[in-house]
C-alpha cells in the first residue's frame, strides 16, 4: 500500500526549506562520522545519511534515544517475523544488549552490528522452521477437531519454546491446507454429474491440498534461502527506522528507487514483455508488439525466464525471485544490454542478448470516454494517478493529459464531466494545481506547512477556467494525497460535487525523495547508496482542516463494501495526527445551482435504491477478515468462507448495471484503443464495459443530470419577465 501513496514535488522546483535541510544535513553527517573510530562501511554510511536527514529534515523527528532504540529492536524482530513463528523469546532476549545502541548506530557512534546479529538468528531458524513444516505436512490433518488459528500477529508473542513454534507452524501449515482442502471439496461438488467430473476421495483431496502447500512452503524458503540477502535485511531494518517515524517515510535502495520513478512517469527501458509467476517460475505472459523481445523473434509467451545478466556481468538466478524483483533486473537504462536465459517449452535452454528500449504504458494514463443517458450528454474522466515524469523536459505530465481530455469532451459538446479518483493514490502537486485550475479562476488550492510551522499558499496563477459546466469528483476509501488535494479543491470553492464513500484514504503529508550522496549535496537523484522518501512537510485545505487521518467527506456518500476494512491513514499506528491552520483567502464559485438541493436528491435516490443497502448488508462479511482468527474445523470454516464468498459475489453482482450505460470512446481516440496489440485492444475494450456497468459512474451521471436541470430552472425563471403592478 505504501508505495501507492505517493505525494511529491517536482524535483527541478526545489524550496528554499529543502536547501537548508540538505545543508544541515551535510554538516550533520560529516559531525557524525567523527565520532565513530571506525572507517565506515556502506551499511554505516546509509545509516548514519539517513538518520541525519531524518532529525534535520523530517516534519515532525523523533528523538534518537535508548526508548526510540528499544521500540526499533522490537519492532525489526517483528517486521523480519510479521508472522511470529520464526523466532523464539530467547532470541529477543539474546540480544537485548542491542536494544539500547542502535540510536548509537544511527548517530555514527558505533558500528551496524544489531541487524547483522539478529539475521544471523534468523537464518538458523529459518532452516529449522523447513524442517517444521517437511515433517508436518508428510501426514493427514485432522479438520473434525475444533480449534482455532490466530493470524493476527499483534495480539501474540513470539513462541516461548521449541514445541510452542512448533505448534503455531502446525495450526499455520493447517490453516493453509484446509483453504485448498476446501476449495477443492467444493469444485468436486460443484463438477457432479458434469463431463470430466473430479472423482477424488477425501482423502485424496486433503493430499492434494498438502500437496499444494508443500510446494508454496518450498518456493517460500527457496527465496528465503537465495533472494533474502543480508542487504535485504539492512533494508529491512532501515526501513523499520523511518516507518517508526510515519508509514510514508521510506528507505529506498537504487533499484526500487528506479521502479519508483519508473511508476511515476509511466515510462520505463525494458524488453517489451509481461511476466507472471507460475508455480515458482517466471513466466513469459505476453510480448508487446514493437518491443525488443518481439522484435528479436526469439521470445515466446510461455518461456520461462531462468536467469538475468547484465551485460557481461554474471547471470542472476530467478528461483525465489518474485514477479516484482525479476521486473527490477530486467528494466534498466535504455540502450543497455540485458541476457535472458530462457527455458524454451521443448525444455531446452537459449541464451539471448537484448537492448533495453523505450516502453510506454500508457494504460497508466488518463483517458476519457462519453456516456448518453437520453437526451444528456457526459464526460467521463478516468485519472489512475498524477503522473509526472522529471526526468525529461517535455515528459509526460497528468496535468496536461487532463486538459486535452477536457478540451476534447467540450468540443463534443458534453453537459457535464465526471472525474473518477477512485483507487488514486496520489503523485506530483504540481499537476494537481494544473488540474485544480482547469477548473477554477486563479486563487489558492492547497495549504503547504513545513516544521518550522509557517503555511505556504500554492496557487493557480492563470487567470479564466478551461471548463466552467458540471463536475462531479469521484473518489473512495483508497482516493489518497493529491487525489484529496483536488477533491478538497473543488469541494472547498464548491466548484464541483464530490461523491463516493464516507471518506478518503486520509494522507496529508508531503514527501520528497532524497538521494543519499553528500559528495554532490544530495543532488544526484540515483545514489549508489539509494534514496529516503522523506516527509517533509504537511498540507492542509485552504479551508484550514488537514486531510490527515480524516480524508475528504464527500457530498453525497455511496455505500461502499471496502468501508468496513481497517486500510486507512488512521488505521496506521504510526501515522502523524489531524491538525487545522488558517483558512486561506479565496472567492466561493458562483455555481448557479443549490448544493443542498443536489444533495438531497441523491441522498433520496440511493436511501431508496435496493442495490445500496444490499452491498451495505454484504460489507458486515467482507468486514470480517478484519478479525483475522480462523476456525481450522471444516465445517465452520467452510460456513464462514461462504458467508464471506456469497457476500463479495452479491456485491459484485450488485455492483454491476442491469442495463449498461451507452458508454464509447471518443472517435478522435480510436487510433489509441485499436493498435497491433490485441492483449492491449481486450484490455481496453474491458475497461470500456466495466465503466457501462458501474453503478457509482451511474450515481455521477445522474448528479450531473440534477445539476443541470437545476441551472436549467435557475435560467428558466431568470428569463421570464417580471410581473408588473397597474
């Protein structure tokens, strides 16, 4: 979830603040390294960097101390253990001597030696917990006995004793079986009578479902064993560090800084294929057409990547390696040279050498679509995220994306637009006062407070507004950071009505990302060392209120089945709390409707629509994989997984139009959905249907009809003549 919610800054657009922090850095850091005796190693470096830019720079610092150093030791063993059955108490308690010196390791004071000791520890376990689950799994579980298994980390200890982890792998081995077991009981019912019908006894059944958790269990520890370095560790507990100070501050190593910036803009050097993890492997799913993979006419979909190189480096294997950590070897610097091992689907193994090229998706873009609802004629603006790319000059930006889409739905002349921020968490402000301001005269859209507590008023400075008709601003639980900025916008002005569920995602702090190289005052953006996506700042609406914890509360709320699920900025213990400053100075827009009016006539319309309180009823289920506490006897573990399935079925039904809304693609767009890729073609004409089926775009769309029909009235009686007196 994390990496999703992003708020940054353009990073050519440096502030004065940032400056003197990186200033204060570098001294800091040179300070620190004289107190160490030690020549430091890259571990050292990276710790001693960050903790200075974290005490110099963070909005809101915590205090390097012997109670923040007992929290990080605590809190590593557990972010390396989420699960708690990899570690004893006695390995805590070995090395409790640790537990007030890793503030020492951060200031520079002594060398980085807690995490490399505690990884040393896990190693060991990690081969005894293989040989755990090996002989467990070599016989039939009993699902007849009532117990229940606790995945909720937070509410137990680590295992006291050998038997005591023992036991927790058992009901955890257990627990893991009887979700295939069970699926499995189902499909055989479920295929009675039906040609090719599963004939498998029960027992078969239960073996075939050890069976499939030996081997998850197999590829587990395999990426244990070969992927999960003592580097991963590091990063590990460097980000243990910066989450303690809130979830949005983050230690990225070169790599995942790479991917980061790559996710922004959209834009990456690649091969031009999709990948897939199948049953351990990386696999080829699909080529891209014009592609280096394609056009070397030696990649096929369904070869197996077994290794990567660079150049003419030694190959990586890929056994353990996730769809994610194979992406960041094989993505690179365009016109660099990457080797893939292949194994072909006759078994044999090929070598090739391709060069990475440009590859644009540009499915992570906005586009826009038209929808007819009789006579009415609206908008519809689909905003995955505020993309930017900085690192060319005329890179793709959302703010400009945004404005072709709204020019080219006037020119079609629509009576209204919608604009869906669901699921969007967040990207470059920039672009959100560009898009703010398509919308509204010039004046303030945001409020932006660094830790010296002076507000900051971002504007948009162009006069006029691009579009001045309906607007509608859709936005839900997982609508985070910059998405909130607009909708707070618009809401604010009452430029706009914004509906969706009771309230956003919650996340009004401000993050830059750093690199961690004081050779250059901090200006190459790719350290070898990696970056710190630091929260530097906070923002706040021009109203005055953050959007911090509380979100944006939309206008009209729309029963939503996620509202139940605990996914929120609040939600998170380490999150920064709610605060208000001073409202800024900003006219009201003179919308030529009644707010109230429009609201009342939705609230009317959905309290009296079957569908809404049906998916609200279906959330009380969905709600429950908050309690995270699984009975491991079939027959109610089965009953409780069908509440939960028929639950997530209705409301999938439910959500889905009976009729579909006469939804097209502009005709100054079909170029762009039809194209050699026909994968591409589906996957656009999917996303097409799904946006004609969805009941929340019909709720929008039949905002935008009251709001027109109330300006519509308002126009009416201004035209008619005023009755005069004799």
């Amino acid at each position: 979830m994390r990496k999703a919610l992003n708020y940054i800054f353009d990073m050519k657009r440096l502030p004065i603040v940032l400056a003197l922090v990186l200033a204060g850095v570098f001294f800091a850091f040179r300070s620190q390294g004289k107190t160490n005796t030690l020549p430091p190693g890259k571990y050292e470096k990276i710790l001693q960097i960050v903790g200075a830019i974290l005490t110099q720079g963070h909005y809101e610092p915590k205090t390097f101390d012997d109670d923040f150093s007992r929290k990080i030791f605590n809190k590593y063993f557990e972010d390396l253990d989420p699960e708690k059955n990899i570690f004893l108490q006695a390995d805590v308690k070995s090395l409790d001597k640790y537990s007030t010196t890793i503030d020492e390791e951060v200031k520079g004071a002594a060398p980085v030696t807690f995490f490399k000791e505690a990884g040393k520890i896990f190693d060991v376990r990690i081969k005894e917990a293989e040989a755990y689950y090996k002989e467990i799994l070599a016989k039939p579980f009993d699902f007849t006995k009532d117990e229940t298994y606790n995945a909720d980390a937070d509410k137990k200890p680590f295992p006291a004793t050998e038997a005591a982890r023992k036991e927790e792998w058992r009901k955890y081995l257990k627990y893991l079986t009887l979700q295939r077991y069970a699926d499995l009981l189902d499909s055989r019912e479920s295929s009675k009578g039906k040609e090719g019908a599963i004939n498998k006894t029960d027992a078969e059944l239960e073996k075939e479902a050890r069976d499939k958790v030996s081997a998850a269990m197999a590829r587990t520890f395999d990426r244990y064993h070969n992927k999960f370095t003592e580097e991963d560790k590091f990063d590990v507990f460097v980000n243990t560090i910066t989450e303690m100070e809130d979830p949005h501050t983050e230690f990225m190593p070169p790599l995942d800084k790479r991917y980061f910036d790559e996710t922004m803009s959209g834009k990456f050097y690649g091969i031009g294929a999709q990948l897939q993890y199948d049953e351990g492997n990386i696999k080829i799913a699909s080529i891209l057409p014009g592609g280096p993979a394609q056009k070397s006419g030696q990649v096929e979909a369904g070869d197996i990547i077994v290794r990567v190189a660079q150049g003419k480096e030694a190959p990586v294997e890929l056994s353990g390696f996730t769809v994610q950590d194979a992406v960041k070897l094989i993505r690179g610097k365009k016109d660099t040279e990457v080797k893939l091992t292949l194994r072909k689907k006759d078994g044999t193994l090929k070598t090739i050498d391709l060069v990475r090229d440009e590859i644009v998706q540009d499915e992570a873009y906005v586009r826009s679509v038209v929808i007819n609802e009789g006579s009415q004629k609206t908008g519809y603006i689909y905003l995955p995220e505020f993309y930017a790319d900085f690192n060319e000059m005329n890179g793709v930006r959302s703010g400009m994306d945004v404005a072709k889409e709204v020019n080219k739905l006037k020119a079609e002349g629509v009576d209204g637009i919608v604009i869906d921020l669901r699921n969007n968490g967040g990207g470059a402000l920039y672009d959100v006062i560009q898009i703010a301001g398509l919308f509204i005269d010039q004046g303030p859209v945001v409020q932006v407070r660094d830790r010296q507590g002076k507000p900051q008023v971002m504007k948009d400075r162009d006069e006029g507004v691009v579009y001045d008709g309906p607007l509608v601003v859709m936005v839900n639980e997982m609508s985070a950071s910059a998405s909130e900025i607009l909708a707070a916008a618009i809401q604010d002005y009452g430029r706009g009505v914004i509906i969706g569920s009771t309230s956003t995602y919650g996340k009004g702090t401000v993050q830059r990302t750093i690199g961690l190289d004081p050779e250059s005052n901090f200006s190459n953006q790719n350290s070898e060392l990696g970056s710190l996506k630091l929260t530097l700042q906070k923002f706040y609406r021009i109203s005055g209120g953050s959007t911090q914890q509380r979100g944006v509360q939309p206008d009209i709320v729309v029963p939503d089945y996620l509202e139940r699920l605990k996914i929120r900025e609040r939600d998170n213990p380490y999150s920064l709390p709610y605060d208000e400053i001073s409202k800024a100075t900003y006219n009201k827009w003179k919308a030529g409707y009644n707010l109230d009016v429009v609201k009342q006539a939705a609230s009317t319309r959905i309290a009296a629509d079957t569908t809404f309180k049906r998916i609200q009823d279906a959330s009380v289920y969905v709600g429950k994989q908050n309690d995270k506490a699984y009975s491991l006897q079939l027959d109610k573990y089965r009953q409780d997984q069908k509440q939960i399935r028929d639950a997530i079925k209705r409301i999938d039904n439910l959500t889905k139009l009976q009729k579909p809304l006469a939804t097209s693609f502009l005709k100054v767009d079909e170029s762009k959905y039809v194209s050699a890729d026909k994968d591409k073609n589906e996957r656009y004409k999917q996303w097409l249907s799904g946006v004609s089926k969805d009941v929340y775009v019909d709720q929008a769309v039949k905002v935008i009809k009251d709001i027109v029909s109330q300006q519509n009235l308002a126009k009416s009686s201004e035209k008619k003549e005023p009755v005069k007196a004799f």
